[in-house]
C-alpha cells in the first residue's frame, strides 16, 4: 500500500494512525485536498475535500471502466478514516457499507 498526498508527501505501508493523520491534515478548499491509498496499479480508493468540509470519495478496480464514486460526496471524517483503514486491511467491507455510482473519466 502506498499513501500519496495533494502535498505530494508518499507514506509507503501507512499505519492506521498514519492515515487518521493525514486524512484530518487535508487542507480545506485547495487543489491538495486529496489523498489516494494505492494498493497496485489501478487500484486504489482516493477521497477529496477536508475534514470540515467534508469528503468526496471515490475508487478504481483495476480500469477506468471500474471507476465509483460514492453517491453521498460530502462524507464525515469518521466514514473516510474507516473505509482507508479498511482498505488498507484489505478488507472488503468498506465498499459495502456505501452506496456507489459508476463515473466516466476521459480516457488519455
């Protein structure tokens, strides 16, 4: 697993506390108000946005073809800290505690 940030700032293997962490840093309202979790490539859960404002979360299964995004997008902090910690676990219950919505992304 490897945690990027807006800030560019890379956490290989994050711990849970680590996550918690960085998630609650995102700065409100800028263009680095973002954190992905990478578990390979193409795989990986991102959320968007900042703990007072609340989180825009999305992820992919391997394609753009499999690209969500939550249906709620102004998620609370604790929802977002759970469904990283979860992913980080490789758990899949994270997914299924959220209503998810299949978006088109521009293909490069």
């Amino acid at each position: 697993m490897l945690l990027e940030l807006g800030s560019g700032a890379t956490i290989d293997e994050p711990k849970p506390g680590q996550l918690l962490a960085a998630l609650a840093a995102l700065p409100e309202g800028t263009d680095g108000s973002y954190a992905i979790l990478t578990a390979e490539d193409h795989y990986f859960v991102q959320a968007s946005g900042s703990y007072s404002g609340g989180f825009t979360l999305e992820y992919q299964d391997g394609s753009l073809d499999k690209h969500f995004q939550c249906e709620n997008t102004r998620l609370d902090f604790e929802t977002v800290v759970k469904a990283f910690q979860s992913y980080a676990r490789r758990d899949p219950h994270w997914k299924s505690n959220l209503d998810w919505k299949r978006i088109e992304l521009p293909r490069q």
